[in-house]
C-alpha cells in the first residue's frame, strides 16, 4: 500500500472499505462512514492524547547522542510517571528509518541519559540492547513540564515533515497517555459525532496506552504490543449493557478499543469498567466477547494490528479485502484511509 | 461554602488579580487546581503558597505554547472539568483611540484574548467532553468585560476582543450543548486589579470590587452550571 506522507488527519479524499456482515466488500467515500450506523449502535474509542514520547540526548557515560522513545508506563496515574519502560536509537534522526538506525552505546543499569531538561537512570536493560526500563528524576510536575518543553512526538520517516502535537492529537484527545497516537480516531471529529447522535447511535469512549506500532527491529517487534494500561469509564460499561439489550453494535474505533474492552470482558460477555492492563496478543484463535465490528486504519499482512484483525474476518476475505486495498491505491499508515469490518 | 473536592480546573493568568484569587479560593475550597502564567518566579512563588496547585509555565497568546500547556494541564489532573480562560492583554497604555493603535498591538491584544482560549478550548475540547460524558460535567468560562458590550472610547483593542471572545462563547455553547459541554462568558465588574489600574491610573480602589469576590461570584455560577458536584 502507499505510505501516507502528509500530516492531514481527515484528508477529504479519504477513502473506506467496508466489509459488511455477508462479507461483501464496498469502497466508500470515508466521510459515508456514518451512513452505515444502525439506531443503538455504541461507537466506542481511545480518548488518549498522545506523549511528546521522543526525547534526545546524551548517554553521560559515553557523551554519545541518543534518541528515548518512551514505549510504556506501569499506570495511567496522572502523579506515576518517574517509570517507563523506552526504546534507545544511537545517532540520527527520524529521516533514517528505524530499521537503519545504529544501536545505542551499551547501556548498563545505573547510567545517567541526559535528556534535556530530563534526567533519567537506567533501570534495568530489558533482554535487548535497545530496550530498558527507566527512571526519571524529580516530582511528576518536573517529569510533565520536562516531556512538554522537551519532547515531540515520536517520528515516522515516511512522512515528509515533522509532527507537532497538533497533528497527532486526535479531535477527542484527553488524558496523554498514549506514545503513538490512536489514529484510527482521526476520522472522528465534532461533526461527525453529531452525526452519530442524528443517527440514534452511541458514542463513548476508553483511556488507553497506545504503545508503539513498530520499532524497526524484528527481534523487539515480535513482543510487540507491549503490556498496556487502560481505564474504562463506568459510563461506557453501561453504554456497552445497554447496546446488547437494544441489540445493538459494539463498533470499536482501532485496535486499542478491541484490546482493553476484551480484556475488560467477562466470561459471559459483560465489561468491567475501571483501570487494567492489557496483557494479551488477539488473533485468529480469540473469542471476541464484546467487540461485534472494528473501524480500523489499514494494516499490512505480518504487523500485529493485521492479526487482531484476524479475530474478526476468516482469513480468506481479509486477503481479499487486502488486495482491493492494493488495488485501490488505499493510503496506510497513521495518517493513511480506513477499514470498516462489521 | 461548596466544598469542590475532586473537581479538576484549569485556570490561565493564575498569578495575579482575578486568577491568583480564583486560584485561592478553588484551593482553599478543594479543587484540583491548575494554573498558567508566563513568569516562572511568580508561577513557582503562587505554588508555594498555595500547595497542591500545579503551576505550568506558558504563554497563551503563543500558538506553540499551547499543546505542551495542555498536556500539562491533562496530564497532572488526569482530565479536566472546568477550563476558565483568564489571562487577558489590555494592550499599550496609556490607552488610546482604535486608529491611533498599531496593528501590532490589536494582533497581540488579540492573540491573547482571542487565539489563546480558542486554541486551548479546542485542545482541551477531548478532556472536557469525556467529563461531560461521564456525568462529571464540563464547563468552559471564559472572562467578558463590559468593555466588549458597550463602546468605550480608549478601549478598542480590549473591547473588540473581549466582543469576539463572547460570541465565540455563545457559539461553542450552542454546538456543544449535545456533548454536554457548557460555555460561559462572565464579566466579573471593575476590580481592584493590576490590568485595571493600568487602564484606569489614580482609580480609587475603595470604589472597585475585590477579586476575591469576583472568584466567589464566578464559582457560584460554575457550581450552577455542573449538572452536580463531583468528588473522588
């Protein structure tokens, strides 16, 4: 598929394919995605306003230039936030491709990363030279005001300029919580969740973590998606309950949606609200207990979105929607159209 | 008095006049407080006296200032329920007539008070709908000043800009109003202020209002526009 290259969160060209429920694939103009919302259909997405999580500077051991990508946190607590689990790049910057990027100095417990305004102790190096666990000097208050003066967001090198955090905050960004941003939440703005109202539907929304898609590494790749904190607010819960008495979809926005609300999931199929931490990889073999569609970016066949994709189309119809993606010219990546599997 | 336990506020021009007293009194009365201000030895000095408040150090009227203000903002209250866009430029002073006022001079007026609470409404826009949702209620209060009602000579630059703020208000209000997020545009009456003064030089301040009671006036109708009180 074509890289989407330019920071333009709701392009007016965008498109969406839609897989419907007797597995027909329809190509639509993606502002049409609301025409196809039933009365009592639960819109749910990520809220998460993404971190300035990339943050250069210096391994003080060595004087040698680095790049921190901040990859996950323990708790959305607004005062935790001296411990995160980072991704060391050495020299460079994002116009070279993570794949491309030199490894860090060797990096041992008890060393000091100058980031900025930032300083930070390596914790523990987590089995991989580019991985570790660190530890941020200071209050929380210090931590933020350091992140805001300091950090951008983490970079793509497909894209054609820098991104500021106005591009990556989403229109119903909230608590920032999130090292990428939950994209798939691009396509919502203002108008169009008056539009879901105009429609009978429902809109809520959940916290959480988005981690980092990619690191360019296949080793590092392989455990991706990191463990995930989220929170799922008692309101959505109810929204959720309610959806399936009236019969309802739960229509989750991006991948992240499908991963707190199965985690969240009971046996039986109810939604816990509240903090927790996404644990688990969905695939082909999950059980899906409370998400009945996605609205998702487009994935490439191999990345862990596409598999959670696989819980929710057999594999053939999935390949065949990706070829029409192909063959449709269809943009991927965070900025990039969308897929609506229902 | 209403105890505001638990309820998260943002407040811009934190550190003197109306906003240090709104600070005070949503400290003293429970409230997670946030404030803004753009000297770092008067954000650090209100904190001081004020423990609890988060100080964040920023500029409103500077459009790069304004994410990293947010995420601040957000992120040290884990949310937000009330945003009160305070921080207001008069402009160059001694005041003067509108075509004597350089176009400069209007265009930081209004980057002020304009720009800056459209900027930071719209970043916080996320925040304080899912407050809103969440039956926490949402409430933006942005500061009038009868100055953009009625045509003041001298005061052109302030009065077209508080003009435009309120209209605005009127406006998000009425989009808003199905997320549940309410907008209010108060105008607190002439205080006893620094920004007053520089206005009104050799105003006698017994016959001005004292911003803590303009704070306490405003919380009232802040408490009045939550759908009810929350606490954590």
């Amino acid at each position: 598929m074509i890289a989407a290259d330019v920071a333009v969160q709701r392009p007016p060209d965008a498109k969406l394919l839609i897989v419907d429920s007797q597995r027909h694939i329809i190509h639509v103009p993606r502002t049409a995605f609301v025409e196809f919302l039933r009365p009592n259909d639960l819109v749910i997405a990520n809220d998460a306003a993404t971190l300035p999580a990339s943050l250069t500077g210096v391994h003080e051991q060595t004087g040698k230039s680095i790049e921190v990508r901040l990859a996950g946190r323990p708790s959305l607590d607004p005062m935790d936030v001296s411990r995160f689990s980072a991704i060391v790049f050495g020299e460079g910057d994002f116009h070279i491709r993570t794949e491309d990027r030199p490894l860090p100095p060797l990096l041992q417990s008890g060393d000091t990363l100058v980031l900025g305004p930032l300083h930070a102790t390596v914790e523990k190096v987590l089995g991989h030279p580019r991985l570790l666990s660190l530890h941020f000097t200071g209050t929380a208050d210090e931590i933020w005001a350091g992140l805001a003066s300091h950090g951008h967001p983490i970079q793509y090198s497909h894209m054609q300029t820098s991104l500021e955090l106005w591009d990556v905050w989403t229109r119903i960004a909230g608590p920032p919580v999130a090292f990428e941003p939950p994209s798939a939440s691009f396509i919502l703005d203002w108008q169009v969740l008056a539009a879901i109202r105009e429609h009978k539907a429902r809109f809520a929304t959940i916290t959480h973590a988005a981690g980092i898609s990619s690191t360019g590494d296949d080793d590092l790749d392989r455990l991706l998606p990191f463990d995930e904190p989220y929170r799922i607010p008692e309101t959505t819960a109810r929204a959720v309950e309610l959806t399936r008495k009236l019969r309802g979809r739960v229509i989750a926005v991006g991948t992240t949606v499908v991963r707190a609300l199965e985690d969240a999931a009971t046996e039986d199929g109810h939604l816990r609200s509240g903090e927790g931490v996404a644990k688990g990889r969905i695939g082909p073999a999950t059980r899906l207990r409370v998400v009945d569609a996605i609205l998702s970016g487009t994935h490439e066949s191999g990345t862990s979105h596409y598999e959670l994709l696989r819980a929710f189309l057999e594999d053939s119809t999935l390949e065949e929607a990706t070829h029409e993606l192909i063959e449709h010219g269809y943009k991927t990546h965070e900025f990039g159209d969308s897929v609506l599997i229902l | 008095m209403t105890d505001f336990s638990g309820l998260r506020v943002a407040i811009t021009g934190g550190t003197s006049g109306l906003g240090l007293a709104l600070v005070r009194e949503l400290v003293s009365r429970g409230a997670r407080v946030a404030f803004v201000a753009r000297t770092r030895e008067r954000v650090e000095q209100v904190m001081r006296d004020n423990p609890g408040a988060h100080g964040i150090v920023g500029d409103v009227s500077a459009k790069h200032d304004i994410y990293p203000i947010a995420m601040q903002i957000t992120g040290e209250l884990g949310g937000l329920d009330v945003l009160i866009n305070n921080a207001s430029e008069l402009g160059p002073t001694p005041l003067r007539m509108l075509s004597d006022t350089e176009c400069e001079d209007l265009e930081h007026v209004f980057a002020t008070n304009v720009f800056g609470p459209f900027r930071l409404a719209k970043a916080l826009m996320g925040a304080l709908s899912a407050s809103a949702r969440e039956g926490r209620g949402a409430v933006v209060l942005n500061v009038f000043s009868d100055a953009g009602a009625s045509a003041y000579p001298g005061w052109g630059a302030y009065g077209s800009s508080k003009a435009a703020l309120h209209q605005m208000s009127r406006i998000w209000h009425e989009e808003h109003a199905g997320e549940g997020v309410r907008f209010l545009s108060l105008d607190p009456g002439d205080m006893d202020t620094p920004m007053y003064h520089a206005a009104i030089p050799g105003a006698d301040p017994s016959t001005l209002k004292r911003p803590a009671q303009a704070a306490h006036e405003f919380l009232e109708a802040i408490e009045q526009a939550l759908p009810q009180m929350v606490t954590d």
